[in-house]
C-alpha cells in the first residue's frame, strides 16, 4: 500500500507505557502488545458477533487511566489501571454495553470484561478476542486444557484449514527471547488461522464452532470473561531464532511470472440508470459475472455484464445446486456471445459439489475448448476446508479475496497485501500444478458467505434497482474510488501475482463498488493496456 493515510482510523490512539508494557489503545481494542520491546500479541479485543457473523460498530462512552509508580508499600513498582466503556450496535440499534478493566503490574497484563445486554439479539459469538501475529508461524507453543493434560502443537506455517487449537484454558510460547503465558477464563476458547481471510494474525476466541448457534439472547444477559498474560525475558536477552517464512512468501512481488496473469473486471451490481456511456467503459476485459439461476433477474444479469464487456468475452459463474439447470443455463449463454469459462457453485456451501463438478465436466465435453472452473466464490477458507472435494478435479481452481471480513481498520487493509501474498502460495500449493483464477479481489464482501439467515429471493426481473452486492449492507467501501484504494489493487495484483495464477478478477467495472481508475494510479491494468487513465 502506497498511501499510509488511506482508511485512516477516525478513532483516537493514546499508547500506554507501563514499566516493560507497551500496549496501543485504539479504540476498544488493546493494540500492538509489546513486553520490552518485543511484540507479544497483535491486538486484545471484545467482539459481539450477530447471527449472521456481522461484527457489532463499537463505541467509547469513556475512559480513564490511573497510573502509580510505587504498590501500596511505597515500594517502586509501575502500575495502571485503565477502564474502557463500550456500546456495541447493529444498524445504529444498541445492543450491548461493556467494561473493559485493564490492569498492568509488573509482568503481568490482566484484562477483566463484563458485557450486559440491553436488548433482545440472536448471537453468533460474545466474548474476548486474543490475536497472535502471523510472525509466530512456525513457532512452538503448548495449550493448557481445563480438564486435559497440556498438548504441545506448532503455529502453522502453511496456512491451517481448522482450528490449529481447541478446548483453550491457556497457553505459553517464547518469542523474542521472551516467555509468555496467557491464562483465560469465563469461557472455553480455540484458535483459528485468520490468514484464511487474509487477516495477519492467529485468533483465540470463546464459544467453540462446535458449539450450537445462532443463541438467542434477552436484554440483561451477562457474560464476564477474563485473561492474564505474563511475559518474562530470557536473562541476557537472547532472541529466540526467527522461523523460516521464505517458502510461504514465494518470489518478491516484484519477481516475473510468464506469462502473467490476464486482469478481468467483476459485473457491475449498480442499478442500470447509473450507467456510463459505454465509451466511458473499459475495452476489452473479460468480465466475470454470477447469476444465480433460479431468480427473476439471470437474463438482465447476463445482458448487463454483456454491455460491460464491450464484445469482450464473459466468465460466468453460476450459482445453483441444480446440473440439470445448469446445462440449459450453459446451453444459453454460449448462444449469446463469446464466453471464456464457466463455474458453478452451490448456494449454501458456495462451492462446486461433487454433482456440479461432473455437470461442468459434461458441459466441457459437448463445447470443444470452453475452459470450466470449480472451487469456492467465497473466501480462500472454503477451498482450504474442502480441498479433499476436488480430488477428481484435474481442472482450474478459484477463490475470491476480501480485506474485510473481520475489521475494517486501515492496518487490516494495508496488512491483507502481504497475506494475499500468503494465500495465493498456500491456494497454488493445494491446487498441485493445476491453473488458479483468484477473484473476484473487493475491498468489501460482495455477499455474506457464513449468514444463518436466509437470502432474501430475488422477483425483479430487470436490474433497474441494481442487483446482487447492490442490496448487501455495507458492500461499498467508501474508500472505493480513491487514489489510496487504486494502489492498493495494484499492490494485490503483485501480491497475487505468483506461478500458477492464471487470472485475477477485480472490483466491479463500474459504480460505486467499480474499480478505481484516476489519473496517475490503477496501474495494473493500463500497464496491459486495458485502461486509460
């Protein structure tokens, strides 16, 4: 990311220094966890998750420091005291207060929460939040159990498709020549690999996946969890060895992949009456379009993406549990103009089923030359977990990308860069030699890929009201058409960029969730020569 100032935090940041403590207060979270100098947790959190995975807008009402430099014997000692008072809220509707009680004394960080809620909800998950870096990948830890013998176990280096640890009591690890230990409480806790997602970090959370959700909630439920985190240096400082990161980077983004990956544009989802004249569009870039069969709007879908195009060839991704359906659908739409590839997806588990994968390979047989693709349109995570589905699969495989399924911070966004990086060689590893299509690449979801609730169906016939993405809350960043967000696609076109990739897909063609095109920046594609400035 070449612009540092691009979605910046409009929330205030004060660091607390606390004898060998340094921690960022941002916000409600504790940021950037250093114990003399040496980064020991990415990030403490309180996260409310809604019964579609929606992460609740948090709010400070309040807080206070209060900081000694003697205990109570008059003895020289550092120690603070902060409290941070929390609203969380869905759609600007309150749904949760919390108090956050930090106290630092020496070498232990302790960090007390209550929550209490103050109306009715159906929740997916309450609770604290514990990030590890993804620096620690390859670093032995050991996991306290709260009725089992402690097991040893290894922050993956490769990216984890489960959870790399379950039935969490606590933990301890050594890094930078420091020991820790995290004890936690209120609640059983596990950990999953947030690279998946492109996040960098390992994350520790409550309520285990195992767990039946969503749970409903009434106004006053409480829920009070609680960690303590110790860090000792090793006498004499002595770093401990860094672990080997170079297989999981790949070759720099600046290394040469021949040939390189062909760019496509996403179809648009913006309602018709804002389109531009098709002079105003880009020429001749393959766009990747997903109609979801079954729904009133296919025809107008496929005809809007066509006008997108501009003779161009479209990469139709079809989303259905029906082959029968889909066959016809194909039958259809190579009728109308050229086509590049076909998917098909199921709209559930948004991957191609073992039923999907055999219609796509029937459909390749009758069409000399069309190129079909399988895999997941949802994030990396599903083709990481299902991996075992395509065994018979000797096709391309695909995955899309998005910065912010879990935060929206200017750090994870200009920190997914690198871990895009990680993905496309964890994802071309997996695909074992065969090609990779990655995308669509967007700065927000284009659709909830883990709601619990049921999609809303689609009546409209035309897409005079736009379509798809159009009608997802918070779908359009509003960083979109920025010079800031026209780097970073650029950037995730390098960090994409890696042998085996064979197409990338970007943002929209246009509209408010269209891919940026300023003067003076978007330069992946008028590199190729697909757009102007």
């Amino acid at each position: 990311m070449t612009d540092e100032g691009a979605w910046a935090d409009s929330t205030a940041e004060d660091v607390l220094v606390v004898g060998p403590w340094r921690v960022t207060l941002r916000g409600s979270e504790l940021a950037d966890v250093r114990h003399d100098g040496v980064p020991v947790l990415r990030g403490i959190r309180f996260v409310t998750r809604d019964q579609d995975w929606r992460t609740a807008d948090d709010t400070v009402t309040r807080r206070t420091t209060e900081a000694a430099a003697s205990d109570e014997h008059g003895q020289a000692r550092a120690r603070a005291r902060t409290r941070i008072e929390v609203t969380s809220a869905f759609d600007d509707a309150e749904v949760l207060r919390t108090t956050l009680d930090l106290t630092i004394d020496a070498d232990t960080l302790h960090v007390d929460a209550t929550a209490t809620t103050t109306a009715p909800f159906r929740r997916n998950r309450i609770g604290l939040v514990v990030l590890h870096p993804p620096t620690l990948a390859g670093t032995p830890f050991t996991v306290r159990h709260p009725a089992a013998p402690a097991t040893s176990h290894t922050f993956p280096l490769w990216i984890a498709p489960h959870q790399p640890a379950t039935d969490v009591a606590g933990y301890a690890w050594t890094t930078g020549g420091t020991d820790c230990t995290l004890d936690l409480t209120g609640d059983v806790f596990e950990m999953e690999d947030q690279r998946n997602w492109t996040d960098a970090s390992f994350k520790t959370y409550s309520t285990p996946l195992a767990e039946p959700f969503p749970v409903a909630l009434d106004a006053g439920a409480v829920v009070h969890q609680a960690l303590t985190l110790r860090a000792v240096r090793h006498p004499g400082g002595a770093p401990s060895p860094a672990p080997d990161l170079a297989a999981l980077d790949g070759p720099a983004p600046t290394s040469v992949v021949t040939p390189p990956p062909t760019l496509q544009l996403l179809a648009t989802s913006a309602p018709a009456a804002a389109r531009p004249d098709d002079e105003a569009l880009p020429g001749g870039v393959p766009i990747l379009v997903e109609p979801v069969l079954g729904d009133h709007d296919v025809a107008a879908v496929l005809a809007s993406a066509r006008r997108d195009a501009r003779g161009a060839p479209l990469d139709v991704r079809f989303v259905t549990d029906d082959p029968a359906r889909l066959r016809a659908a194909v039958d259809e739409v190579l009728a109308s103009g050229p086509v590049v590839r076909i998917g098909a997806f199921d709209p559930s588990s948004h991957v191609t089923t073992t039923a999907l994968q055999r219609a796509l390979r029937e459909t390749a047989a009758a069409h000399e030359g069309l190129d079909v693709v399988a895999g997941t349109r949802a994030h990396f995570t599903e083709l990481n977990r299902t991996i075992d589905l395509f065994g018979d699969w000797d096709g391309p495989l695909t995955f899309s990308v998005t910065p912010q399924m879990h935060d929206r911070s200017r750090a994870q966004v200009t920190e997914s860069i690198r871990m895009q990086r990680w993905v496309a060689m964890s994802a071309s590893r997996l695909a074992a030699g065969r090609p990779l299509h990655v995308g669509p690449v967007t700065l927000r979801p284009r659709f909830n890929a883990v709601a619990t609730s049921p999609r809303q169906a689609v009546t409209d016939a035309s897409v005079e009201s736009g379509s798809g993405p159009e009608s997802v809350p918070d779908a359009t960043d509003p960083q979109q058409h920025s010079a800031a967000a026209a780097a970073w696609f650029d950037a995730a076109v390098k960090a994409l960029t890696v042998p085996g990739v064979a197409s990338i897909t970007l943002a929209e063609a246009w509209g408010p969730r269209g891919t940026p095109r300023r003067k003076g920046v978007g330069g992946a594609f008028r590199s190729r020569g697909s757009i102007s400035a």
